[in-house]
C-alpha cells in the first residue's frame, strides 16, 4: 500500500501546500513548513531512521529563523513607507 500511516498523507499534502506557498510566497509557508517537518519527524521515528530525524532538527530551526527573518524584513519594509 502506497501510504499505511494517516500522518504519511498529512505529511505529504503539508509539504505540497508549503511549496506552493514559497512559490507565491506566502505568509503561511512558515507554519506549514514547521507542521510537516515535525511530521516527517515522527514518520523517520517511526521508520527508526534516526539520521532523517537530525536534519529535520536542521529544517526545523532553519523554518524558525527564516521565519524571524522575514519578520524583521517586513517591518523595516513597513518603516520605510
């Protein structure tokens, strides 16, 4: 069967809108992209590939520093109008 875990389809639907998202570059690429990383975190526990688990770790905190990034790009945008 081509998906056995419900997490499994939630994880890959996620990670389609946070792509379509990033292309249009919306606001809610960041908390989509933070849902499906922690899904595909517990999909590799799961699997036990504990090394998928690391770079999730990595994307998780490079979803969050983006995420301040771009807050603070906004507001110095919104200042400079």
């Amino acid at each position: 069967m081509l998906f056995e875990n419900p997490v499994e389809i939630v994880a890959v639907l996620t990670g389609l809108f946070a792509i379509y998202f990033q292309i249009k570059a919306n606001p809610l690429y960041w908390p989509i992209s933070i849902i499906n990383v922690i899904l595909n975190a517990i999909i590799f526990h799961q699997a036990r590939l504990y090394a998928e688990i690391s770079l999730q770790v990595y994307y998780f905190g490079m979803n969050i520093s983006m995420d301040e990034f771009i807050g603070q790009k906004r507001a110095i945008n919104r200042h400079d109008l």
